[in-house]
C-alpha cells in the first residue's frame, strides 16, 4: 500500500504534471507509470488471496480442534455436572461459542500486517516533512486510543449479548423438546410469553452494542478524511513557497486516505476479541471444569456373576443403606415415587459414587476401579430409553462388533425379535432421531437388549418394563429369569409393577431413602 | 415439511422478509436520504483537493475549501450515527419478531411435520441462523448501504469530470461484476453445503449431550467420539472449500484498481496532450483519487458479499420456518362446544414411507363414553391414538369430530379441548406448580391444589418437600418418571378437555398411587369422551366398552365382563395379566 501510494505519487511527478504543463515526457516514463502501478498491484493481490485462504484454513481447523475438545470433555465430566447444565446450553458452547472464540482470527494476520504497514508509513512521513509525520502520528494515536475506548465500552456489552445468547438457545430448546405438549394444550402463547423476554433482553443488548459502534465506526473511519484537511491546510503555504511538491502532497494524501484501510482492519480484529474473550471463558469453563469422572487402576477378572455390596451408603435421596446382592441373584427393590429407589439403582450400579460409604464390587471398592472396568461389567437400563437416530444393530451393538446371532438371541430374551423381524429392513431399520418412529415399549425392549448382548456381569434395570404390556412383559420376565438361571449375571430391578416379584429372590422395600424391609421373595 | 426457499430469488426473498416484518418498511426514505449524505460527505474531501491543486495552493482558495471539507466530514458523521442507530433498532426489532414467530409457528405446525425434522435444526433457526444476521450488521453491515451510496455518488461525479475517461472505468467494472457473479455463484453453492453440514455436525452434538448417560454406561466412548470427529471434520472440509473462490473473488478488486488507476492516469495525459488542453493536472489526479473512491466501495461490497450471503441464508432459513403452514386451519370449523362424539370410517394410516399399520377401521365412540383400548404392543394402539389428536394424517379414510371432518377443524378450538397425555410426559424446567399450570394458563394455587384432591394425589403432595413451588429440574429429570405422570395428569385435569387420549399414561406410578388415580379417572371421566391405551386390566374392566386391536384391526369389541368370557384375544390378555398379581 505505501509502495502504491509511491507509485502514483511518482507518475504525478513525471509523467501527468509535465505532460500536462506542455513538456516532453518520454515513452519509458509512460511504461514505468504502467509497471510500477500494475505490478506493486499483483504482488499485493498474491498475498491477499494466500493470505485469506492461509487464515481461513487455520480458522476453521482450530475452530473443529477445540469443538472435539469440548465435546470429548462432555462425555468425561460426570452426571452430576451434566444435571446441573441443559442441553441446550450445551450446545451453546461447543458451538457458537467455540465459533465466537476463533472468529478474529481471519483478521489476525491481516492486523498484525497492517501494523507493520502502518509503521512503514509513518516513517515514510516522517522522512518527507516533519509537520506531515506529526499529523499522521497524531492519527494514528488517536485511531488507537478511540479503539481502545470503544473495546472498553464494547466488551461488557458484548459480554451481556452472548449470555442472552444463551438464555434464548436454553429457552428455544426446551421449548422445542417440549412442542408435542405445548401443541396438544394450545399453549403457544404461554410458550412466547416466557421466550419473549430473553429474546428481548438479547435484542436489547445487540442495540446496546448497536450504540456504542454507530458512534465510533463513522469515528473511526472520518478520522483519517479530517487528516486530509488538516495536511492541506497546513501544507499548502509550503507547496506555494516550493519547500514541498504537488506530487509529495498528493502522495502523502493518498497515504493518509489508504492508512483507512488498515486501521478498519485492525479495529475490526479489536471489535471481535471482547466476543472471543466472553467465548473463551465458557469453552474454558467447560475444558478445565475439575468434575471429571474419576478412576482408579483396579480391574475385575472373574467371568461370573458379581457381587456387590452396600456399606453405609448415603446420597442426596438415600440414607443408611446397607445391602449384598449375592452374585447370580435376581433382587427387586420396590417404593413409592421418590423414595430413592433411581438413586440407589445409579450407586449399586457404579454409575455414581456415594457421598458417604461405600460400594464394592466383587470386594473391590468402585471408586478403585479403572477406566471402563464398570462398563464392562455393568449394564444399565434407565426409565427413559435413549436411541441414536442410526440403525437398530449400530444401536445393539454400538462399537461391540457382537455377530447377529448374538444380536437376535438377545432381542429374544427381551421379547423384541418378534418386531424387529416384521420391520422392512430388519436390523438395518433407521430409527428416528432419539428412536421416534418406534413406540415406547419397543424402545424399551431395543434397550433391554442392548443391555443383555453386552453379557453383564450385573445388570441393572431401572423400571424398565413400564411401557410393555402385560403377555409381552411376561416374557421379559421369563427371559430374564433364565438368564440369571444359567448363571449369566446378577439382577437388580426397580419396579412397580407387580408382575416382576414373581421372578425375586429378594424384594427390598425403600421408604423416603430408607430401607424398610428386605425379605426374601416366597417366589423362590 | 418446512418451507424450501433455497431456490427464491433475493428480490422475493426480501419481500417475504418485509411481509413478515413490516417494521422494516417504515422511514425507508429517511433512511435513503441519510445514506446519501453519509456517502456524499466522503467524497466532498476529493474534490476540496481538486479545487485546491487546481488554484495552486493559495491560502485564500485553500481555507475556504478546507472548510467546506471539515462541514462535509461532521455531515457524513452524523448521518453515518444516525442511519446506524436507526437501522441497527429496526433490524434487530424485526429479528427479535422473527424469533417470536418461529417458536410460534413450531408449536402450531402440524405435529407430523415437526416430529420429522430434528429439533437441534429447529432450534438453530431460531438462534445461530438469526444470530448470522446481528454477526453480519455488527461486523460492519450498515457500511454496506453507506458504501453502496458513496459508490452511486462517484459514478456520477466521476461522468461529471471527463466523461471519456468514465467509460473504461465503467468497462472494467463491467467485467469485474460479470466475474464476481460467476464466482459469487460458487460461492453460494458452497456456503449452502457447508450450513447443511453445520446444521448435521450440531445434531451429532446434541445426540452426544442427550445420550450421555447411555454412553456412559455402555463405555462407547470412543465410538461417540469417532461418529463427532466425522461430523466436525465434514463440517469443516465444506468450511474449507469456501475458501478459494471467496478470496479469489476478494482478491478482483485489487486487480480491478490497479488497472483502472492506470486507465485513468495514462488516458488522462494522453486525453491532455492530444484532445482536450484544457484538461489540468489536478484533475487527473482527482480522477486517480475517485477511481480509488469508486473502486473502495466496491471491493467492500464484494468482500461483505461472504457475509452478506451468510445473514442472508440465516435469515432465510428463520423465515423458511416462520412461513411454513401452520396447523392451524385458516378459516377452520370451530368444534361445537360439549362432549365429543367420535366417528372413524374405513381409516387406513401408515407412518412416512413405512408399510400400513392401520387397516380400514370403522368405529363410532359416543359423546361422554371412556373406551379403552388393548392390544399387543405393534397392533396399532399407539397408531390410533395419534390419529385422534391429529399427530398423524390417516392414508385412507376419514375421521370426524361432533360430525366435522377432523382436518378441516381449526387448530385453535381443538386446543385444550382433544389432549393427549403421552406415555413419557415432557415437563419444563421450573416447579411443579408451574407445569400442572400450563393446563390453564393464570390458574391460582388453590385450583390447582384443588384439581390435586380431586384426582386422589393429596397423599403424594405430602411428600413434596415445598409443594406446588417443588423444582422439577431440567425436563423434569428432578421427578421419577412415575411422578411426571402425575403432574402431567394434574396438567390434564386442570386443562378441562372434552376428548382426553391416555397413552398408556398410568404406568411406572407404584400401585398405591396408581389405585388413587384410577379411581380419579373415574371421576375425570364423566361427561367427558375419553380414550385409554390400557395396559392395566384395571383400566379396561372400568371402561365402557373395551376394543381389541390385532394386526392393525379391531377384532373384538365389548364390555369387560362380555369379553372375559368370550373365545378370543382378550381372555388371554386377562389371563397373562391375573398371573402377574403376586
């Protein structure tokens, strides 16, 4: 840019102003005014275009990198953390947040050139007037003390935006997740009646952004036209007394007008860091969040079924628990809504820890165990059953690489071949997203298989037959029954429906986060 | 399915946009009027320095013209101020509308439309697409106007100039404009792709979010990782590919101005020596400055061009959703108020692309009468219940209401009045009073205290540790599943239908509970037409009238203590179910 301010300023000098005022001026002058302009031309045209994609590839590579992190980092930090977030904030900041955090970087090397152009120019001022060289200094001065303001003023605005942000995603998403009931009531208008205020809070302070920028973009950007006049005024009696040339002068205005471009650049790379920042710290939140699961280095070896054991166990729901589930038993633990009964499933299972005392697997205490040791030896089937929108086998088996023999005979013990078989393709049959375009009792069966083919050395199920009617429930039951008969697994059910005593050995009944009777089952 | 708009022209696309947010018309002119002069002012500084090379830098021509020049730079700052703040409200008004609207018109569409598109798609309509378009007007979108002003503005001084000198400028930008629009072309198709992959790689986030318990318990999560890596790595290729054609595109203007420069310059001397004497130096070196002044805006217009498409394909899938045909039938007939008779003729139904599930049942259930339904799972129990509450169309057939056609019925006066309560009711994060509330919007606690009694649930209320003010926590994951029920039932109750579908709505609640409620159901039912997918024998020996549904077909159909004892499906049903009790 300075070396094409130079080039005009040159061909003003020798070729338009002496042509013009009637003297000769030879044909190479004319074709050096042509190179010099053209060719300083192509060679900023390189760099522009390397320069762009050069950005955009490492824009949208690091912007992929940190989303996997913040991803991954979700599938390691615990339930307890996940509980207290929601799912459409979640989203929020492995998406638009991981976006705002990278989105400077397409100007980043275009600032830190323009900084350096910058520098370039002023030099060049300098060198041809000092009175020239103070007002672009003074420019330039000013240019970054205003974008220094403007950051200031911008940032806990910009700040407030993007939590806004975040209130209108959580909203939206729950909402959505919720339509079928909001549909069938007619409660649109209670739905935008709590949308609303998010939605205008966000649109209060985008306006409040909107403020602040439409006094200093037109600032910023007039800035360096004012410099034009101020250069003109101060400059004309020197070009009158011969002291400096009408082509230094124009040059020199050229170059104050160009200096425009770079400093646009670098205030919009300015504007754009206070939304990186408010990104940052959620991402950061997210990747150095200390709720990770934690592990020990203990293994379980022994292909029988497991034993597990309750000392003193206490949680949020539940008290004083004391309980052995010997292995190759089938225990039912019965209670009224809310009495602990989920709670007690997730500790039993290893899916939680306690708050106090302690869980044994096989002796071993859970907290010891290693990574994917629980996994391997537990499977859990909660109330809501969760499918991925691929096919029923990618569900089955998920990254198992169980044969289809496999497959079935599990689908048989919890009485979903039948199904599965009419369905038009089959175990390759696509369910929808969250397993839509099956039932509810279907959905819980697909579950319950995905839970038997992983052979577990102790499954639990968490009212897990709730949907299914009674003849199909029977089955389940059945199935379950023999499985624990051929010595597969050890079974631990949460249940209200009569039905699933018939197969118990032991009935544990729950009141309020206590224990109040454990008998064994006459069933046995 | 939603609206497609991908293949509208921008023109109808922008009146669509103004049609759904008028607010957007209003002071146009002002706004015209104030783009003008912002573009105008910064063009007034070439020509303070045509007038003061031309006179030859005197101090009396110079200050005059410097003042001139500083009046125009505060006019152009004030109008840039102004039209930036007035279009900055406007935009975001109409955006804030067009958010409103959407979540609207997800709640009014028809339920088979929405239960096929994903739901993170729905919501980025509503939120990242929108936000495309604040990114793109606070990233300098307003220069857009100013610029496109300040470039109508040095066309014309430019022909005022020299008009000979004008014409190659013009020349090249006509073949600058015809190579951005090819490129631009490319570039669009892109950007489309790459948005589609966005929206995929967003799904696959939130299927790893909402299935992070499954994923933890089965230790797959590797497998989750991989299917995320494919996704975001999709995502970011198709982000790449943009890369090229944008910045060559970018990259014209540059080219364009060198050449124009040199047009302009050699042409101008040229033009002086042999043509026009009176042609000064001044005033090629003021056409060299406009060339750049005309060129700037341009090449801004041409790199915002990225941009701009961007907010214009977010904006266009906001309003992709706020268009699409609401359920609501315009013109509908309301449903006369009472009881609802129900009448089904000959209805087939089937789900998108899958075979039929339905065969050609005819049934008539009379005003204030509680059928309930039994069947194997997969006989087409769950089918019909959503054929009642129009969450499927039926393929053949017809349904009717109080003797009016089902889809000619209006969206509105089937609200409230025909409800579904689902097998695993949605609760909303906030308390417990709040969601049974949704029943009747502005109902006080002591209705809804009251509903509670009715329905036998003041034991269970008990146990509520603050009442009505009791959190459910996040999609009610703080409640069991046998709890949700119960507010959602509550829900029901307080809502007051005239036609209540229970889909199998009473299981997971332990059995104390579940007597209360059935014996409240009882109550619920009277004078009101009432279809229970049973699964409890309980619920069937207290209906009306009992139908059997095998293969999709009704095969048998009669009161409890009639069927009991005939050959049949039900007898068996009955059977299994007594050997069940402990």
């Amino acid at each position: 840019m300075v070396a094409g301010a130079w080039a005009i300023g040159w061909s003003t000098d020798h070729l338009v102003i002496p042509a013009l005022s009637g003297h000769h001026v030879g044909a190479g002058v004319w074709w050096l005014s042509a190179a010099f302009i053209l060719g300083i031309s192509a060679l900023r045209w390189s760099t522009i275009f390397i320069r762009g994609i050069a950005t955009g590839h490492v824009q949208y590579r690091a912007q992929a990198e940190t989303r996997r992190a913040v991803v991954r980092r979700y599938l390691d930090l615990d339930l307890g953390w996940h509980r207290r977030r929601s799912p459409g904030q979640l989203l929020a900041h492995a998406v638009s947040d991981v976006d705002a955090l990278w989105s400077p970087m397409q100007f980043a090397y275009f600032a830190v050139g323009m900084v350096f152009m910058l520098l370039l120019a002023l030099t060049e001022l300098f060198f041809r007037e000092l009175l020239l060289g103070l007002v672009g200094l003074a420019l330039v001065v000013l240019v970054l003390t205003l974008n220094l303001l403007y950051q200031r003023l911008l940032a806990p605005r910009a700040r407030e935006a993007q939590e806004a942000r975040g209130v209108v995603g959580g909203i939206a998403h729950e909402s959505i997740e919720g339509s079928p009931v909001v549909r069938s009531l007619g409660r649109a208008d209670v739905e935008d009646a709590r949308f609303a205020p998010g939605v205008d809070r966000l649109r209060a302070a985008d306006v409040r952004m909107a403020a602040v920028s439409s006094v200093f973009d037109p600032l910023l950007e007039l800035l360096p036209t004012a410099a034009v006049l101020v250069v003109l005024a101060a400059a004309a009696p020197r070009v009158a007394d011969g002291s400096l040339s009408v082509g230094d002068l124009v040059g020199v205005v050229y170059l104050l007008i160009t200096i425009s471009i770079p400093l646009n650049v670098i205030s919009r790379f300015l504007s754009m860091l206070p939304l990186s920042g408010a990104g940052q710290e959620r991402v950061r939140s997210v990747l150095y969040s200390p709720d990770v699961v934690r592990f020990g280095s203990q293994r379980l070896a022994t292909p029988v079924p497991l034993r597990v054991e309750l000392r003193d166990v206490g949680a949020v729901r539940l008290e004083g628990v004391n309980l052995v589930l010997e292995p190759g038993t089938i225990t039912v633990v019965m209670g009224a809504v809310g009495s602990g009964k989920t709670t007690l499933l997730d500790l039993a299972g290893g899916q939680h820890h306690p708050a106090r005392g302690t869980v044994l697997f096989d002796g071993v205490d859970v907290r010891e165990l290693a990574r994917g040791a629980v996994p391997e030896n537990v499977a859990v089937v909660s109330q809501s059953p969760f499918l991925f929108a691929e096919s029923l086998r990618d569900n089955l088996s998920l990254s198992g690489g169980y044969s289809d023999e496999e497959l079935w005979r599990a689908l048989r013990v919890a009485a979903a071949d039948d199904f599965v078989r009419e369905l038009p393709d089959g175990l390759d049959t696509i369910v929808g997203e969250r397993g839509a375009t099956l039932s509810g009792g279907q959905r819980q069966r697909i579950c319950l298989a995905r839970a038997i083919v992983r052979r577990p050395r102790l499954l639990v199920l968490d009212d897990a037959t709730s949907a299914l009617d009674t003849r199909v429930e029977r089955q389940v039951l059945d199935g379950l029954k023999d499985l624990v008969a051929e010595g597969g697994t050890t079974l631990l059910v949460a249940t209200n429906r009569p039905a699933t005593l018939t197969i118990a050995d032991r009935v544990v009944q729950l009141r309020a986060g206590r224990i109040a009777s454990l008998e064994e089952s006459r069933a046995s | 399915m939603l609206r497609d708009l991908s293949r509208t022209g921008a023109r109808e696309l922008i009146a669509t946009a103004v049609r759904v947010s008028p607010s957007l018309r209003q002071g146009l002119l002002l706004t015209g009027v104030l783009a003008l002069f912002a573009g105008a002012g910064r063009i007034i500084a070439p020509l303070t320095i045509q007038r003061s090379i031309d006179s030859g830098l005197v101090p009396r021509t110079v200050i005059p013209a410097v003042v001139i020049g500083a009046a125009a730079v505060v006019v152009a700052g004030t109008a840039s101020l102004l039209l930036n703040r007035r279009l900055q409200s406007r935009i975001e008004q109409a955006l804030a509308g067009l958010r409103r609207a959407g979540l609207r018109r997800v709640h009014e569409m028809a339920a088979s439309t929405a239960d096929r598109i994903p739901s993170a798609d729905l919501v980025s309509r509503l939120t990242s697409d929108v936000d495309q378009v604040t990114t793109f007007l606070q990233g300098g979108g307003i220069q857009f106007l100013t610029n496109t002003a300040q470039l109508l503005i040095a066309t014309g001084l430019l022909f005022v100039y020299n008009w000979r000198l004008a014409l190659p400028v013009l020349v090249l930008t006509g073949l600058l404009l015809v190579a951005m629009a090819g490129m631009q072309k490319l570039i669009a198709r892109r950007y489309a792709r790459a948005r589609q992959d966005l929206s995929r790689m967003q799904t696959a986030v939130a299927e790893s979010v909402l299935g992070a318990a499954v994923i933890r318990s089965t230790g797959t999560g590797e497998r989750a990782r991989a299917k995320l890596d494919e996704a975001v790595d999709r995502a970011r290729d198709s982000l790449v590919s943009t890369l090229v054609p944008l910045h060559g595109n970018t990259s014209l203007g540059e080219i364009a101005i060198s050449t124009m420069t040199v047009a302009v310059l050699l042409g101008g001397v040229w033009w002086g020596i042999t043509g026009d004497p009176s042609l000064t130096a001044g005033q090629v070196v003021a056409m060299v400055l406009l060339v750049t002044f005309f060129v700037r805006p341009l090449q801004f217009l041409v790199q915002s061009l990225g941009e701009a498409q961007n907010a214009l394909t977010g904006w266009r899938r906001a309003l992709e959703l706020v268009t699409t045909e609401s359920a609501t039938v315009a013109d509908g007939v309301t449903l006369p108020p009472g009881p609802v008779g129900v009448t089904v003729e000959n209805v087939s139904a089937r789900y998108p692309d899958g075979p039929i599930v339905l065969h050609d049942v005819t049934l008539r259930i009379e005003p204030g009468e509680h059928v309930a339904i039994v069947g194997r799972t997969g006989s087409g129990k769950s089918t019909f219940a959503k054929l009642l509450t129009r969450g499927l169309v039926p393929a053949e057939g017809s349904i009717y209401l109080n003797g009016e056609l089902l889809e000619r019925l209006a969206g509105l006066s089937l609200a409230g009045r025909v409800v579904i309560v689902p097998q695993e009711p949605f609760l909303f994060t906030g308390t417990i009073g709040d969601n049974i509330k949704l029943g009747a919007p502005g109902a006080s606690d002591e209705t809804v205290l009251g509903v509670i009694d009715r329905l036998g649930l003041h034991e269970w209320y008990g146990t509520l540790s603050q009442g009505l003010d009791t959190p459910t926590g996040m999609r009610g994951e703080r409640l069991s599943v046998g709890e949700r029920q119960l507010v959602a039932l509550a829900r029901t109750a307080l809502a007051d239908p005239d036609l209540v579908v229970f889909d199998e709505a009473t299981s997971g609640i332990d059995p104390a509970t579940d007597l209360a409620v059935q014996r409240a159901l009882a109550v619920l039912t009277r004078d009101r037409t009432t279809v229970s997918i049973a699964h409890r024998m309980i619920t069937a020996e207290t209906a009306d009238r009992v139908l059997v549904f095998a293969d999709g077909r009704i095969v048998q159909s009669g009161h409890h203590s009639e069927l009991v004892h005939e050959p049949g499906p039900y007898a068996g049903l009955a059977l299994a179910s007594a050997e069940g009790q402990p």
